[in-house]
C-alpha cells in the first residue's frame, strides 16, 4: 500500500507561483513514475508534470500548456511540482499519483487509468 499526501495549493493571483508537494508513505517499491494531475470544473483528469527514472536516465512529461512555467522534481518519495506564472486557466484540483507501469515520455499524453495510487488533491485558485 502507498499513501500519497499534498500539500502546498492555495488562492494566489494571475502572474503569481505557488509549489505543490506530495510525500509517498509505504512501499515505494516499483513505483517509478510519480507526478501530477490536475481536474478543473467540467473537465477531465489531464497529466500535468510526471517524472520517471529508466535505466538511471530521468524522464519528463510536460502539459503542453504548463511547459516553461512548470517544473516537476523528485527528491526521494517526494515529488514537488514549482508553478510559475499561474494564469486562471491553471485552476483545478491537483492531484499526486504514482504507478508502477506507465510509460512517460514527453510525447506520450498519461493516462490516469495507469495510475495505482492517487492523492486527496489540493486546490490550486488563480485569481485575476
């Protein structure tokens, strides 16, 4: 079992930066790809920022929208996500998720259903 907490969301204003953490307890064990996900009002669960490590190489999975604003980075069983120059459209509820088997690369749009274990979310609210 792997228990995953967040921590870190907030109400902030457009142009402003916020960092999201998220501690794994538990077995880690095989759980290389750990990350976030976000879900606004009326939308699906989209990947935000997943990191993974193969064969001692890191690999990275960006949003599209976040790319140069957003930076995802790991630390043991933790995984921080830096989110610089928030705009409204960032709002959502940002979720942390680990698994043991998907596949990460920067062309390669996560899957959520590839995702074994998940946080409870933390609100992330940018204001104009």
């Amino acid at each position: 079992q792997v228990q995953l907490v967040e921590s870190g969301g907030g109400l902030v204003q457009a142009g402003e930066s916020l960092r999201l953490s998220c501690t794994a307890s538990g077995s880690m064990r095989g759980y290389y790809a750990m990350g976030w996900f976000r879900q606004g009002p009326e939308k699906e669960r989209e990947g935000v920022a997943i990191h993974t490590t193969l064969d001692d190489d890191d690999m990275f999975y960006y949003l599209d929208a976040v790319k140069g604003r957003f930076t995802v980075s790991r630390e043991k069983n933790t995984v921080y996500l830096q989110m610089n120059r928030l705009t409204v459209e960032d709002t959502a509820m940002y979720y942390c998720a680990t698994s043991s088997a998907a596949v990460i690369s920067p062309w390669h749009i996560p899957d959520p259903s590839d995702y074994e274990y998940w946080g409870q979310g933390t609100q992330v609210s940018v204001s104009t």
